[in-house]
C-alpha cells in the first residue's frame, strides 16, 4: 500500500527544566547515581552567582559543551550551520500518537528548528538510542528501500546500508533515511516496527529530550516525509 507524503502543522512548546542550584550540585557529587554530570562548571561569582537558580546537571558529550540553566531559562549550543551541513545527523521525534522516529540527513538536510537549537540534546539522543537502548522489536524493512540495496552490488554494502536502520527500528523507532541523488529532498521509511515504542516507555530523560521535536503526522502512515515540513518541527 502506497503511504500518502505528510502534510500539517503543529505549535510546539518547549519543556524547561527548573530546580534549585544547591541540590543539582549536590546530585552531581554523587555521580554514579546521576544520569548527567558536571564535570566543569563556570565560576559564578557576583551578581552572577545571585542569578544563578539552577545548574542542570547534563553528562559530557564534547570536551566543552554544557548545559546551564538560570531562572528557568535554558543557555543551549546550537548547532552551528557548518556542522549542520557537514555531518550526517542522526535526529528523533514523537508524532501525534506517541510513536518515535528516526532520521538521518546525510548532511543534505536542514535540521528541525528545535534539533538544531541544541547539540548537546541532539548528542545525547545519539547516544542513547545508537549505544543504550534495548533492541528487542520485530521489523519489517520497506520493500523498496530493500530493492535499493538489494541493487548495490557486493553484499556487504547491501547489509551496511540497512544496518543502521533495522537497528534503529528494533528500538521501536521508525527509522527514515533521505535522499541523496537527484531532486527530491524528502525523507523515506527503511524500516519499521511491528509493535512501535511508545515516547512514554523512554526513560524519562530521554523522553523529555525527543517530545521537544513533535512530529504533525503519524509515522505509520507516512512513507515520505519532507525536508520542509521537518524543519518546522
């Protein structure tokens, strides 16, 4: 059955972690039983240090990219359009069920307004669901993104080039690749779960990072989607 292209729009808003200084530094001392550390923290001073109402406590993912929070207000990196254009990003969503997905942009493709506002977010996402999370889904991969490999002609590159997708979708994810030839920027379905996880069976940490990307359509019934409809995510 050919999937019909998703169209629509949704307003997101953005989830704001909040909490008190003393007790994030606190939880960052204990750092086998805190999921984000701070192993370097500015010195605030002054009438910095009075501002200051919360540090939020994110794990290294670069040698010098933090997270800092100070009265509610996130101060993120954001992913500069050179990295945007020069790396094949990984990048997750929820859509309107609860479903998540996956998508690579072969360094073709603008990232999402709220994927690109923060890198260490986009980073820990990564490295979550490349490294950590369970792969224990039954999948089914797309008979014509199996067609396209099955074109490539040493096997090896056939199961290298499906290889990152089944694993995503074994993660409960619907996981989309993009085009790489010719006009078309839209992404594609590889490969998909048969029972998809739902956002809400993410850690919670996890699932606070991927409902900042809210997809307006059902990846169960999109088989393309567009590079402009995601950048309004």
């Amino acid at each position: 059955m050919q999937l019909p292209p998703c169209t629509g729009s949704l307003d997101r808003r953005a989830q704001r972690p909040a909490g008190n200084a003393e007790h994030a530094v606190a939880s960052a001392a204990s750092a086998d039983s805190c999921k984000f550390r701070l192993r370097s923290a500015p010195q605030l001073t002054g009438e910095r240090a009075a501002e200051a109402c919360d540090i939020a406590c994110f794990r290294q993912l670069t040698q010098t990219s933090w997270l800092y929070t100070f009265r509610g207000s996130v101060l993120m990196t954001e992913i500069t359009t050179v990295d945007e254009v020069t790396r094949d990003w990984d990048w997750f969503a929820v859509d309107t069920s609860g479903a998540v997905g996956h998508f690579t942009t072969a360094g073709m493709r603008k990232l999402p307004s709220s994927v690109k506002a923060d890198n260490e977010a986009a980073l820990r996402l990564i490295e979550y669901f490349d490294q950590e999370a369970p792969k224990r889904f039954d999948y089914v991969v797309q008979v014509q993104a199996e067609i396209d490999a099955g074109a490539l002609k040493d096997i090896r590159d056939h199961n290298w080039y499906l290889r990152s997708f089944a694993a995503m979708a074994s993660a409960g994810l619907f996981s989309y690749d993009t085009h790489t030839e010719g006009r078309m920027t839209d992404y594609f379905l590889v490969a998909y779960p048969k029972s998809p996880i739902r956002v809400d069976q993410l850690p919670s940490e996890v699932r606070d990072l991927v409902q900042r990307t809210k997809s307006t359509c059902l990846f169960s019934k999109s088989l393309h989607i567009s590079e402009a409809e995601t950048t309004l995510w």
